[in-house]
C-alpha cells in the first residue's frame, strides 16, 4: 500500500477532497484492480455479452447507458472492424480502479481520461459515489459490499476481495 500511496496518493486525495475513507478505499481497489497500473486493462466479457445486448434491444440500459447513446459513440467507426474494436474497449476495464470504458460514454469523457492518473481518480470517485448513493452505502463501514458492487463480474464478487479491501484500507489509513 505503500507503492500505492507513494505512486498516486496525492491523487486520490485530490479527487476525494481528503475524506480518509473514500481515500482508502480507492487506493485499495487500485491495489486489487491494478496493482497500481495506470495502463492496466482487462476484457470484461459480461460487459461486452450486455452492450451487445444492449445494441439488440434485450437489454433497456446498462449502468443508465441507453442504446442510442451506445449507437452514437460507436458510429465513429468507419468499418464494422473497427466497431467491433472500439466495442471491445468500451467493455473492457481500463485504469488503475479499472473503471468501465462505456463510463466514458455517460460522463462525456474521451477514453484516453481513464488512463491519464488525476482524471482516472476523479472519474473513480463519481462511480464511488454513485455506488454509496445507489445502495446506501458508507465506504468507511461497508468497504467489502462496495468491493462487490465496484466490478460485480469479476474477482469483487469474492468473500476474499472484500477481506483484502478491509485489509489493504487498514494499512493505508495507518501508513
């Protein structure tokens, strides 16, 4: 947690405005998430199985995404190649909190704000509190379940990825 706090604590501050809890449990999902990578990236493929979904009409919203914003972004693409790429990268998981491409669609951001570091943080705290405020929940009292909503198709859904965010919080509030 150390490398953590060293690498981007001045960061997570900044986008936390210094709350010692939403601190921590940012620079504890970015050491489950990435390790602290900022080009980390990881396919989702239950995020691409819902965009698809999404664009097929079996799917009315996706994290409040909506398929004509879906439709809007991806006709950037000149060629159905192309679209199946920039698809992909809106399913994958970028960043150091490895935070959702399609994210970029709902806050008008360019991709590239998922991997630039103050901006990640910035982004990563709008999803926190959009979690805190979607289930009632305190990021000082409820680390573990938060972990479970953060990336709900992958390791966060794990009894062991909430034990290590308590963990890994712990160590950083006391370093």
């Amino acid at each position: 947690m150390e490398r953590i706090r060293e690498a981007c604590g001045r960061e997570i501050a900044e986008a936390t405005g210094g709350d010692p809890a939403r601190s921590a449990l940012l620079a504890a999902i970015t050491a489950n998430e990435s390790g602290g990578s900022r080009q980390a990236y990881r396919f989702a493929p239950a995020n691409h199985l819902r965009l698809q979904g999404l664009l097929k009409g079996a799917e009315s919203k996706v994290d409040g995404l909506k398929r004509a914003q879906l439709e809007k972004a991806l006709s950037i693409a000149h060629s159905e190649s192309e679209k199946t790429t920039l698809l992909q990268k809106l399913a994958g998981l970028h960043g150091y909190t490895q935070l959702a491409g399609y994210f970029t669609i709902l806050w008008k951001v360019p991709m590239e704000s998922l991997t630039h570091k103050s901006r990640h943080f910035e982004l990563a705290v709008q999803r926190l509190n959009q979690l805190c405020e979607e289930f009632q929940l305190d990021p000082g009292k409820n680390a573990a379940e938060l972990g479970r909503y953060w990336n709900p198709y992958a390791p966060g859904r794990s009894a062991m990825y909430g034990w290590r965010l308590q963990v890994r919080m712990e160590l950083y509030l006391s370093s």
